[in-house]
C-alpha cells in the first residue's frame, strides 16, 4: 500500500485527465456481482461453517488433541478453510466499497457484509485462544512427531507472541462483536465524511484529493488558493475530525490498558512482529539525519524556485523545466515491465497479469478512495490493484510500488490463508523495490543534466515523503496518542502538536503559517491504522540497504530476493535478512539506508554546480 502523503490524486472523471483507456478491475474472479447467488451462498457457508466448527471444538481442543497430533493439524486446517472464505467475502465487499464510497448501496452492502463476518468470527474466536492454552512443550513435541502440524509451526509460533495480552475468551468476544459498533464506526464516519468534502478553486467546486493535487500546479498563486481553501473547510469540520481522533485515541488506550501493552505504539510492533528497539532505533537515525536529509534538499529546493523563504504549498511544487507531459498508460506499462524484467523476467511476467487480466483499477471517479493500494484477497483468487492514475511521473512510480506489492502477494500466496500475509515492516519492501528499480532504470535514459537532475529531484522528494515525512507523522502520532491520556484534545491542541513536528522535520526554510494547522485531519492512516506509517520508513530504509547489496553482488541475489518474498509471514525479519549480510538491530544498517539519499542530495548538488 502506498500512502500518497501528497495523494496527488483528482477526484475527475477519467476522460478530463486526458488519459486514454486506463483499465477497470474486473472483480469476478472474487463474484460475478453484488447479488450473485456464489456470493449469497458464501456468507451462509461462513456462519454455518463457523457455528458448526465451534461445536466440534471449541472447550474441546485439549482433550481432542490429546495423543493425537494429526487431529490438531486437520482442525488447523479447517480453521484456514473458513478464514479464507470469510476473506475471500470481505476482499470483495471491500473493493466494492473502495470503488465507490459515496455510492449508499456500496456502503451498505460493505456494512452488512461486515456485520456478517464480524458475526461468524466470534465463533472462531474460542479456537486461538484455546491453541494459546496447550502447554508449549507438548506442542513442541507434537510438531516433532507429525509434519502435517509442524506445516503449521510458524502461525503457531505468531499464535504464541499474542498471549501475554490475551484477556478471558468473554471479554474477547465482546470487543469483536463490538468492533462494528466501535472503531469500525468511526473509521468508516471519517471515510465518508471525508469524501463528502467540497472545496471550490478558481470558482470550481472538486472533492478532497483534487483539491490536494492542486499544491503541486505550476501556478504559484493556484497553490495557495488551494491551501487556504483546504485549511478553511478542513477547519470548518475539525470538531467532526478532532472527535473521532479523540474517540479512537481512547478507545486504543483502554484496549491496551487491558491487554497490558507497555508503549503505546507496543500493538502495532506485535502486529509487525518487530521489537520496539529496532523501531526506536529507526526513528532516532531519521531524526538525526532531518538537517543532512530533509533541511539540505529543501534549502537547495527554495532557490530553484527562487523563494528565499518556502511556504507548505510550495513542498510539492514542481521544479522549474520538470517533465510536465502526461504519460499515457501503455507507456507506464512498458516503462515498469521493461525495469522488472531487467531484474528478474520472473518478476515482470507476474506484474504483467495484472495489466491482461484487469486486476487494477486506474481511472479517477468521484467518490473512489483516495491514494492507491494493493490488496491480497485471499491465496485462491489473487490481488487487486487501486490506483487514481493521472499521468504524472510520481503516478508511474506509485503503480511501480503497487505492482511490487502485487508480486509479494502473489509469490507469498503459496504460504496459505493463515501465512501468507507478511508483516508490514516487510511488506513494503517488494513494492519500495519495484520503485527503485523503475527509478534506476528511467535514469540511465536520461541524455541531459537537466534530465538527470529533475530525476533525481523527483525521487529525492519521493524518498523524504516515505522516509522524514512518515517518522514525522509517527512522531505526531506519539504526541497525540500521550497527550490523549491526559484528557480530550481540541483541534488547537492537535494542530499545536502538528506544527510542533513541522519545522523540526522539514526544516528552517519553511513558514509554517497558521492555515497549515488542520492539516493532520486528511490523513486517513491515523484513523485506519495507528502507527502504520514508520512501516514506510522501515521499508525504505531496507531496500536502500538491500539495493546495495544487489548492486554489489555478482550472482545469487535474485534468488534469496524472491526467496524472501516467497516466506510471506513464515519467518522473522532477521531470518530473511540474514541471507544478505543485514540486521536491522545494528543502528549502521538505517544510516547505510539513509545515506542512499544523502547520496543523491550529493548528486544533485554536484549537478547544480554544473549548471
């Protein structure tokens, strides 16, 4: 998944970009259509499913596995079945809904479907929770005597690492059921709100994302009347936004309150299973490196542009003589495949079944969610693409990062339901790649200084969006959720804590003025997915490090590559770096990423004394 921290995104019809046949997913590999009789069908077999395997286990498991090894593993089995069909519900339901958020029936038919899943899955709830009971050395001892349960012995092991903050299986199935209710609620609240935005520009009347896009028109003037216009309706609904962070805010505290997590951001470290040390170093490395990284490139950036002082909506304006053209979609296509292909064939054979077989979703429509994704569905069908495509270069290198995220998913789905899904500290890792590689590739067709140079700068403000940007949002993040469990936080208090992070993270050439304050609202990944972002940086950092490697190796890195997309979530990630001589513990691993982009700043600045 991609988050466009910019989401150049226009919220138009297709046919006013320009652009000419930008594809349509085709969502029947998952149901023919929303009413199909295979979908309807489905949502009973889950319920059914899901009571009758209640019945046959649950208070049951110790006594069934007892002696018998071969029986957990079936049970096991029969788990993954289940979850994989309710996946395969909700992939659909979700996608339905991504295509449209402002359409009621989408809304609805997502609603209803996740009412329905929520229901079956607080009968499967008993069975983790009974696996967490079973004594770890009879189940070490089991897995040693049946290969059909050591099959499993990686879920089993993640199994473990939630127990010590698992509550009594009451109280668990409350939350669950209540999570429709709860933060589901809210999360899709913002959504919709959020999409019902209006922002008039030049007398014109467009949506949230359009509105964003046009900080990066060439038009100096156009920027600012579309900042201060985003500052003035975000403004007009910051109670609405200021409420559901503060809802969310809490309800994660009490959640983890409960469960016993130490740190605020301890949940999302689990969930990634990376420890909290290898984070916290991580973010130390990028804020030491905010003045070589981000201040130096904006000081440069600020007399390209000749501004002595930068204001926020001049971040992402485009350089003078960048590259303006629209890029028609064929050429992007062949512009991606040719760079995979240059890698490893295996790799652009793969991203191209998602151009033949319509498995993305490129065009602008209203209402389409924001930014682009790729999401797994479930191992028996394949991933889906979302991207807003208008013809930009930094579009080229979105579908770039969600193509490599597609290959991981699809080399990954041999791991099965339960596995296949790798960690998010790792799953931007094929997808960063896939940039670098197409970046790379597009560089050494550069015939000018100029070329170069605008190249580079492109992918330098690419880099600082994934990288300072996301550890800045992390560490706003940090603040708001501190400062929530002192009490309830208005949109002042909010946008204190967003303008505090500001000037520290991007550096002294910048004006933070007072309309950048309500900024933080837009940002989806506060609401959806706490702490999510320094999985960017994280990902980033890594494959800086890992395309050095590969640049310096003489044989043999393809091969542990896919092997380590492969894994999916079957092995930690100092197993799969292993492989490449790298430790995400040692502090020398982030500053060798880090200083990939230093690297380039130096180049530019080389480039700039040139010209």
């Amino acid at each position: 998944m991609k988050l466009n921290s910019n989401f150049s995104v226009e919220q138009t019809s297709s046919n006013e970009t320009g652009l000419k046949d930008l594809p349509e997913w085709n969502l029947a590999d998952l149901y023919p259509r929303l009413d199909s009789p295979e979908f309807e069908q489905d949502l009973k077999l889950c319920q059914q499913d899901a009571e009758k395997f209640e019945k046959s286990f649950s208070g049951k498991l110790q006594e069934n596995f007892d002696g018998n090894p071969r029986d957990l593993a079936m049970a096991i089995a029969e788990y993954e079945q289940i979850e994989e069909r309710m996946g395969r519900v909700m992939s659909y339901a979700g996608l339905i809904y991504a295509g449209d958020t402002s359409n009621p029936e989408n809304a609805k038919f997502y609603g209803d479907a996740q009412e329905k899943m929520t229901t079956a899955g607080s009968h499967l709830l008993f069975f983790t929770l009974e696996m967490n009971r079973i004594d770890d050395k009879q189940l070490l001892e089991a897995m040693a005597q049946d290969a059909s349960l050591a099959y499993y012995e990686p879920w089993l092991s993640d199994l473990r690492k939630d127990k010590p903050y698992q509550l009594d299986d009451n109280l668990e199935q409350l939350l669950h059921e209540k999570s429709v209710t709860g933060r589901g609620a809210w999360n899709r609240l913002f959504d919709e709100t959020m999409s019902s935005l209006r922002f008039t520009i030049g007398g014109e009347e467009y949506p949230v994302a359009t509105a964003l896009n046009f900080l990066q028109d060439t038009d100096r003037e156009k920027r600012k009347e579309a900042a201060q216009e985003v500052s003035r309706v975000l403004n007009e609904n910051i109670r609405t936004f200021s409420l559901i962070t503060n809802t969310l805010a809490k309800d994660k505290e009490i959640s983890d309150r409960w469960r016993g997590f130490e740190d605020i951001a301890d949940s999302r470290h689990l969930a990634n299973r990376v420890e909290r040390k290898v984070v916290d170093t991580l973010v130390e490395a990028v804020r030491e490196a905010f003045p070589d990284l981000s201040h130096r490139y904006y000081n440069m950036k600020a007399k390209w542009l000749g501004l002595e002082v930068m204001e926020h909506w001049d971040r992402n304006a485009p350089l003078p003589k960048a590259d303006e053209r629209l890029i028609e979609w064929d050429e992007a296509r062949k512009t991606i495949l040719d760079a995979y292909s240059g890698f490893a064939p295996e790799m652009a054979t793969i991203a191209e079944l998602f151009f033949d077989k319509n498995w993305i979703d490129a065009p602008v429509r209203a209402g389409k969610s924001l930014g682009a994704f790729a999401h797994p569905t479930v191992p028996s069908v394949h991933p889906y693409i979302l991207m807003n495509y208008l013809g930009k270069p930094r579009d080229v290198m979105t579908l770039a990062h969600e193509l490599g995220h597609g290959v991981h998913q699809v080399l990954a789905g041999g791991q099965g339901a339960l596995m296949a899904q790798t960690p998010l500290t790792l799953a931007e890792t094929a997808s960063v790649f896939g940039e670098m590689l197409t970046f790379r590739s597009l560089l050494s067709k550069c015939e000018t200084i100029e070329e170069r140079k605008a190249m580079l700068a492109q992918k330098v403000e690419d880099m600082l969006n994934t990288v300072v940007r996301q550890i800045a949002f992390y560490m706003f993040e940090r603040k708001v959720h501190d400062a929530r469990q002192k009490g309830e936080l208005t949109g002042d208090d909010l946008g204190d804590l967003w303008l505090s992070i500001q000037g520290e993270s991007l550096g002294p050439v910048f004006n933070f003025s007072e309309d950048y304050r309500p900024y933080w609202a837009y940002i989806p990944h506060f609401i959806h997915s706490p702490f999510y972002v320094y999985a960017y940086a994280f990902g980033d950092c890594l494959v800086n490090s890992l395309y050095a490697v590969y640049e310096n190796a003489e044989s043999g890195f393809q091969e542990k590559y896919f092997d380590l997309l492969k894994a999916g979530g079957t092995k930690h990630h100092s197993e799969l770096l292993e492989p490449f001589g790298l430790d995400a513990t040692d502090p020398n691993f982030w500053k060798k990423g880090l200083s990939m982009i230093s690297g380039l700043i130096d180049e530019l600045e080389t480039l700039e004394a040139q010209s």
